[in-house]
C-alpha cells in the first residue's frame, strides 16, 4: 500500500527536537513525501517556515495554481504541512510563502530530494527509497577497516568537467553560456567510465566537489540552493546511488564535498526564507554567501540530518567539511579592527560553529563509525582530529595545508636557489604527527591563475616533467593521506576549466604524458601494495629521517615503517638536475637492499639513471650517524625507493689456535 500519510504527520516530540538540534532524521518527514491518504494516492508536504501568513504550494499537479493546495501550521515550531491527492513522482513544485508584510516568496523546497535541472528553479517530486544496492560486501569490508591503518589515496574530481561528450565542439567551452547539460556525462556514464579509470589509475577513493543542486557552474557546487538533492546535470537520485553502487563494487570509496558554512543567495534557495533571516545569520564578508545561524537548533537539525542523510541514504564514505576555518572564527575575513567581534569569553572563536561541528563529528560517531570525517581546515587550530571529550573537534583527517603552501613554492623555486629555501621541504615533518593529516593537491592549486602543477615546475619540458614526478614521489613517500585533483596524474599543462574537460587526449597523442600517467598509476600501485606507507601514516613511528640537512645536493632521505620491520623502506629523492653515481647513504638495519622503484625509469620520461638488478649489501661503514650504510646511484631530480632484501649471511667463526703446551716440572721433560 505504501507509506501512509498518517506516518508522515509533525508530532510534538518531533518539534521539540528539531528545535532543541537533535532531529537527526528530519528529512523522513520534512519535504515532500510520496504517500496514501484514505486510499488516495498523492504526496505529503512539509516545510519549516516560522512567523509567515500563510503556505500553500504550486506545482503541476495543480496547474502552478497558488490558491489550490494550502498548507495548514502545527500548533508550535513554525512548521506547515498537508497532503495533496495526485501529486506523482517527477512533478515540478515550489512554496508560495507570503510574508507578514504580504509579500510573495516562490521558494524550492529546502528539504526536497530531487529538483529541476538548472536554470529550472523548482523542485522535483522524488522517492529516494527503492533502490536495490548490491555494495554489502563493500560495506562490510569497511566496518572491519581500521581507517588509520588502510591506505587511503584520493582522486578528487568535479563530475562535470572530468570528461565531457564533445569537447570543444560548439556550446562547450563557453563560461558564459547558459546550458552546457547536452555535454556532461550522465551518472550512469561515469559510473562506468570513471569508475573503470579510476580502478585502473589505483586509487582507494573518489572525493567529489559538492554533488548537491546549485544554480551556477562556476560555483563548483560550493554555493548550494539543493543541500538534499543530487544535482540533476547528471541524472536523477536513484542514478547517483547507482554510481556510488558502482565505485564500491569496484572496490572505491566515495568521500563528498559538504558545505555548512555558508549557501548561496539565490532567491528560491534558503536565503530569507520567511521574508526575514531564518536560515542564515549574517552575510560572509568573502565569498558573497550568507552564513548558517547555528544558534538556532531547527539549522542545526536540518544540517546535521543532511549529513547523515548523505552518508545514509546514499552509503558515502567520507565527507570532507568545506571552509572549517571559516567557520571557527567570528572574525574570519574582517579587516577592520574597528569591526571585530568577539565571544562572551572574549575571544574571537565563534562558540556556536564549534559546538556544531562537534555535534556533526559526534553524530557521524555514533551511527557510521567506519565513516570518514575530514576537515579543510587551514590554520594552526589546536586538536582538529582529536575527540571532543579531549577538547578536539572530532574530525577523523585534516587537510595539510601548510604542507602543500610550502612544498609547491619549493617546486617552483629554480634550481640554483633550492638549497636555500631546503627547510620548505622538511618543515613539515617538525609537525606531521600533530594531526592526522591528508597532504592536498587539490583544485583550488589549478586555477585562479595559479597555474597547473606542471607549469610551476623550472626548467625545460624534460625537467618539468621530472619536477612532477619527483613532486608525486614526495607526496607519496611522506606521513598521511594523499589527493590529487583530476588532470595532475596526466601533467595538463592549462589550469582546470569548470567548463570542459580533461584533456586527456594528452597522454593519447604525446609520450611525454603518457609516461607520466603510467608513473602515478605505478606509484599508486606501490604505495597500495607497502604498508609501511600508511600502517602507521599517522604515528611518529612509522617515519625516520636518515638526513634532513643535505641542502647543499638538494637531497632529503628518511625511512618509512609498517608493523613488521621486514616492510621497511628508505627512500631518496633528488629535487637538483645532477646525477649523484656514487651517493652513500646510512641504512635502517644490516642486511641487503634492493631498489624497489625508480621515478627516473625511461618507461616514465626519466634518464635511466637506475640501480636495477643491484643486491646491495650494507657496509659497515658509519653514515648519516648510522652504522651501516650503502652507495648508489642517485638520479636526477627524482626519487629512489629501496626495500630490505634479507639479513646479510653469517661470517664464520674466527679459528683458534690451539693453545701452546705447558712445560713439565723442572728436570722432566714434556713429550715432544
């Protein structure tokens, strides 16, 4: 029979909680609701709409007639509900609110699952229930990981501007234009296409630029009017489980791009809802966007439901919290001293943002433990991943930002003056294990004119291209998680464009790209295969500096540490152009070493310059103020991996001389 309406109905203990914060589901009543009313089929509607004249809503179920279906209030809370017989799933709606000065606000739905494809404004009637997931053993498998011992190298993506049908061709390319919808591909495609490439590349996970309804391209999804609602550019709800199904049977995580703090100022969105702020608290003084109110519990209710409805109704696997340091500080993005507020203790933290992101950490804790929580958090903020009862802010990972500032201004620093900026490269380490860190070449590094990674790089094209790879080879090798953003993994050499794909007819027609493709999938594929890459990514054990200070050769060397000293690794990275024939360097442990990747490969662009089919066996002589060291080759501006190959055989026992006889008394003689 269906849902009924009955069970759709606003109950008192409902508001309560919605007002006090804690409705965790209110996105199961709030909303539109397909149902059966006294055996008539239509939809439940519901909306959150305080201190207003009336509510009615218009859609074409009723012909966009304003006066035909009015909502009635509840009691108390501010909340407007009623059922419309013949409303079908896919129709078009919107609430018609009249303020108390009698204004008309045509509003989407905050709360709708589905809405209309942009420039359409409305919503969409949709059942997000019904869909069969064949994920179970993916889901299980991520119950029993322990996230701080798995790997955990990202691919962040914008879905419409992965790949696109026709690129180049008329009505692609134009940022300016008003519909690019006939160029995207569908979820469906990408759950095929993308799925099979990011397989084939190695990642563990797929983190998505914010996938929730937005009316502007150019936003990225980062200004939301739909916080409920898959955006319809790629298809429908049920499609986008599809293609969440289709990572997890491959074996790929999906982390999603969340945005509490801030949504845009489209007049059908959130933004004066009732006519007053009720959404929002005040408008952010960078970005345009209005801040949530998070002093009032029904935002925080419709927030914290909107996180766990993602990660429950759709099986993500991690959210990265966007714009945390926005959000932290009451004073984020004010110049004027004369402007500056501060908190009742006095200080310039904003009490009521950390309460809530406590809360979402808390919440996600409690009912999806096996689920990530990631902050993007860009300041020294003390104890961002550590519990709140520690004082933390619960995240599980935080964005390293400090780490790619200082490792890309190093990269782009000609060859000549690196030893003199050779403290960016292993600063980092002085605080690595502070937090649990995730190390970011994310989007915002290719764009806004800050060029592609490539084109930071000195040098020539050979050089450049070293430069990336020596660049993955670093990020790959240092303590954390990693993530890098689409078109990093081929060297595109123009800055990511919103409105037109990779070019990955790139690594299709030129070497050079190509082999630089193959390196990351190989470096991906190593990195999965060692755990003494990420077993102990997050503890000061599971990293060890062999020489930190050898700025003079641009060289760092350190050692990586897994569970079993078996796994360990030392690694050497080249960041000058000179080849090192005869480099000695000071090993973890005796015994033999072999070279176990070389980003210097001719398979890869590189020179050659290799130590392959070389048994190295440790010297006893003191290095790097280790007793046993090696000497390699070192190639140029590259990096060297070398695994433990087995103990050193034991030399033989010296053989004593026997001992000489002992004379006899005097006058007896010993027999000769």
């Amino acid at each position: 029979m269906g849902v009924l309406a009955s069970d759709l109905a606003i109950t008192n203990d409902d508001l309560y909680m919605m007002a006090e914060g804690n409705w965790y589901r209110s996105y199961e009543k709030m909303g539109a609701h397909l149902c059966v009313q006294g055996g008539t089929k239509g939809c439940h509607f519901a909306v959150w709409a305080p201190g207003v004249l009336s509510v009615r809503v218009a859609g074409e179920f009723n012909g966009w007639d304003q006066e035909a279906n009015p909502l009635e209030p509840t009691a108390t809370g501010g909340v407007w509900c009623g059922f419309v017989a013949g409303a079908k799933e896919g129709q078009l709606y919107k609430y018609v609110i009249e303020t108390a000065r009698g204004d008309l606000l045509y509003k989407a739905d905050p709360y709708a699952s589905y809405a209309e494809c942009p420039p359409g404004t409305a919503s969409r009637i949709a059942g997000i229930t019904g869909y069969r997931w064949g994920d179970a053993p993916y889901l299980k498998s991520r119950a029993k990981r322990d996230m701080m011992k798995s790997p955990l190298n990202i691919f962040e993506l914008h879905l419409g501007s992965w790949k696109r049908h026709d690129d180049g061709l008329a009505g692609n390319g134009d940022p300016d234009g008003d519909d690019h919808s006939g160029s995207y591909l569908s979820y469906d495609e990408l759950s095929e296409e993308l799925v099979d490439y990011v397989k084939s590349m190695g990642y563990s996970h797929i983190e998505v630029l914010p996938v929730m309804e937005h009316p502007f391209d150019g936003s990225w999804g980062y200004q939301i009017t739909g916080y409920f609602a898959p955006t319809s550019r790629y298809g429908t709800p049920k499609q986008f489980k599809h293609f969440v199904d289709s990572c997890h049977r491959a074996g790929i995580g999906i982390i999603l791009d969340w945005v509490p703090g801030g949504f845009c100022r489209d007049e059908h969105g959130l933004v004066h809802f009732n006519g007053e702020k009720l959404y929002e608290k005040e408008e952010h003084p960078n970005w345009g966007t209005f801040k949530f109110d998070l002093s009032r519990g029904e935002v925080r209710s419709f927030l914290v439901s909107n996180l766990l409805y993602w990660v429950g109704e759709y099986h993500a696997d991690g959210i990265r919290m966007d714009g945390v340091t926005s959000m932290l500080y009451l004073n984020f993005g004010v110049d004027d001293p004369g402007q500056k507020r501060f908190n009742e203790r006095g200080g310039e933290e904003d009490l009521d943002s950390i309460s809530f992101i406590r809360q979402c950490n808390e919440s996600i804790g409690r009912y999806y433990p096996d689920v990530m929580m990631i902050a993007e958090e860009s300041t020294a903020w003390p104890l961002v991943t550590y519990p709140a009862s520690d004082g933390g802010l619960g995240f599980h990972f935080k964005w390293d930002m400090g780490w790619m500032n200082d490792t890309l201004h190093y990269c782009q620093t000609d060859f000549p003056f690196r030893p003199g900026n050779h403290r960016l490269l292993t600063f980092s380490t002085m605080y690595q294990f502070n937090e649990n860190f995730v190390l970011p070449l994310s989007h915002d590094e290719v764009v806004h004119g800050k060029c592609s990674l490539i084109t930071r790089q000195p040098g020539d094209y050979w050089r450049q291209f070293a430069g990336m790879r020596a660049l993955d080879f670093y990020q790959m090798t240092h303590a954390g998680g990693k993530l890098n953003f689409m078109g990093n993994e081929i060297a595109q050499f123009i800055e990511w464009r919103y409105y037109e794909g990779i070019q990955y007819f790139l690594a299709e027609q030129y070497e050079s790209h190509a082999a630089h493709r193959l390196f990351v999938a190989e470096m991906n594929r190593f990195y999965a295969s060692h755990p003494a890459l990420w077993q102990r990514g997050y503890a000061s054990e599971g990293f060890e500096w062999v020489d930190a200070d050898n700025s003079d050769q641009s060289v760092i060397s350190f050692v990586r540490h897994g569970d079993d000293p078996k796994d360990d690794l030392l690694v050497l990275i080249n960041f000058d152009v000179n080849t090192r024939e005869r480099f000695r360097v000071g090993v973890p442990r005796a015994g033999y070493w072999v070279e176990a990747l070389n980003s210097d490969e001719v398979r890869f662009g590189g020179s050659g310059v290799t130590n392959e089919g070389v048994r190295f066996a440790s010297e006893e002589e003191p290095w790097n103020m280790r007793e046993q060291s090696i000497e390699l080759r070192l190639p140029p501006l590259a990096g060297v991996v070398l695994s433990f190959d087995g103990e050193l055989p034991r030399r033989p026992a010296a053989r004593k001389r026997p001992a000489p006889k002992k004379a006899g008394p005097k006058g007896k003689g010993t027999a000769r």
